[in-house]
C-alpha cells in the first residue's frame, strides 16, 4: 500500500449534500484551530436522501477524487446517507487516506448517553432521510456496538423525515412551518418515548430546537459532531499528522447555488464568508476517465 505523506499542513476534506455537513465543519475549527478544512457542499445534488444508491456513490466518488487531487490528509463523509450508501465506495477510493464517516460515530454517542442516564427499559430513536433508514445502517450500527461492549440491545424506532432537509436548505429552521411538519414526522416517535434520539443526517441539527418540541420532555438529541471531533483529533495525533502551529485555513466550495449557500452557512456559522468557490464535480469525473 502506498504510505501517507506526512505533510502536517495538509488539509482535511469534509463533505456534504448542501450545508447540513457545516455542523461537523463548525465544531472542527473551534476544536481544531491549526487545521487547514476544505468543505463541499453539493448544492448541485441536494439532497441525497431521496437518490439511488448508485447515484449517491458517483457523488461522493466525484467529490472525493477532487479532494484527493488537492492532497487531503483525511476526510469527513459528513452526510449520513452517503456513509450509508458509499462509505465503502469512498474507502476504496481513498485509500490510505483515512476516512471517517459519521454513522458509527452518532450511535456510539447515542450509546454512551444510555448508559450515563442508566434506564432500565432503553429505547432509541433514530431521525433519518428515506435512503438511511432504508439501509438499516444505524440498527445494524448500534447491534455490533451493543455486543463489542457486551450491553443489551436497546429497543429502536426509526423514522424518515425527508422533508427536513429542504427545510433545513431553505433556511426555514424554526417558525410554524417546521413545527408543523416535525409534528406529521415525530407523533409515532413521541408515543415511543425514546431516552435518545439520533440525528441521523447532518442537516438535522438545524432543526434541533424545532425536533425538541415535537418530542417529550427531556429527550435527549444525539449530535454526532462532538463524538466526530474526537476521532478526528485521534486519528492525526496517533499518525503524527495534526498541525499544531499557524492560523487553519478554511475553504468553502459549492456544485451550484453559490449565492444561497453563501448566505445560509454564514448565518449559521455567524460570520460573513469572503468567499466560496464554484466546483464542477462532473469536471472531476471527466479528469479521471
């Protein structure tokens, strides 16, 4: 296999559908202020959730040979549907860089909090696009973590909630309309009385104050960001590869809507960003062939 640079400046790719992988991105550049980040947002396919498998692989395929033409030290598949459906896909591809997807991530998370709280009868809920709670990713996730650590498996529910994440792209993260449709989505969930719920996509947390409502008091909501943070961080300190001198970078790149993306991540990352630059993903397929 062919051995990893050890170039410290090189920067860390993240990935997304649209803005919902700004989450992950947001808490990485607080934890991680020497890092050099890429981001892309796929404005262009968004969202993710409601395409084939098959489609959503040529995607991330497309967006991770762009970051490895720009010699990525590790990337952040920050879309939960496209770790359930290409995560493999994007391995493969990468290898030897190290990808970390986001699934395993939120379901130990989810886990941990259980067993902090220490409830006798758990039960999780999981929030998902079409795509994800099809796959069962995050049920078959939480089982082999259940066994590795030698714990009951928790009762699940899941639920799709796709129209969450074109609210969520259209900055509509609070106010009747979302209430409304957290309610449609979450009656089912409510009734269940989940100690934890995943926020099994990206975009998600967006919504966060909104899905609370809908859900009874006290229900813990599962970010997968804080747990992401750390592997990151662990993976470049046992590799001898995290920068730790020199203001980080970070670079915004969107396949289309540039103006809307501009507007929406500014507001959530509460700056005005400078700029973001256009990328022609099909651009990066055609330079492969």
């Amino acid at each position: 296999m062919e051995a990893l640079p050890t170039d410290v400046t090189r920067p860390i790719g993240v990935f997304d559908s649209g803005i919902g992988g700004l989450t992950i991105l947001k808490e990485l550049r607080r934890a991680l202020p020497h890092e050099h980040l890429i981001y892309i947002g796929d404005l262009a396919h968004s969202p993710y959730g409601s395409k084939a498998p098959e489609t959503v692989k040529r995607f991330a395929s497309q967006i991770t040979r762009h970051l490895l033409s720009r010699k990525v030290k590790l990337i952040v598949v920050a879309c939960n549907t496209a770790s359930a459906t290409a995560g493999e896909t994007v391995r493969q591809l990468a290898a030897p860089v190290p990808v970390l997807e986001v699934v395993e991530q939120g379901a130990a998370e989810a886990l941990r909090v259980l067993e902090e709280l220490g409830e006798e009868e758990a039960r999780i809920g999981i929030l998902g696009t079409e795509t994800t709670v099809t796959s069962g990713i995050y049920p078959d996730t939480i089982r082999m973590l259940a066994d590795r650590r030698g714990i009951p498996v928790p009762a699940m529910q899941q639920q799709a909630c796709p129209l969450f994440v074109p609210l969520a792209e259209e900055g509509l993260w609070e106010g009747e309309l979302p209430d409304m449709v957290a309610r449609h989505y979450l009656d089912d969930m409510k009734a269940f009385q989940p100690q934890v719920v995943i926020l099994g996509c990206t975009h998600y947390p967006l919504l966060s104050r909104t899905i609370a409502r809908a859900l009874p008091a006290g229900t813990r909501l599962i970010e997968s960001a804080p747990a992401v943070v750390k592997s990151v961080k662990l993976i470049l300190e046992e590799a001898g590869m995290a920068a730790t001198t020199g203001e980080g970078l970070t670079e915004y790149h969107a396949s289309d809507s540039v103006d809307t993306f501009q507007r929406l991540a500014g507001r959530f990352l509460d700056t005005h960003l400078d700029l973001v630059h256009h990328i022609d993903l099909d651009a990066c397929e055609d330079r492969e062939e």
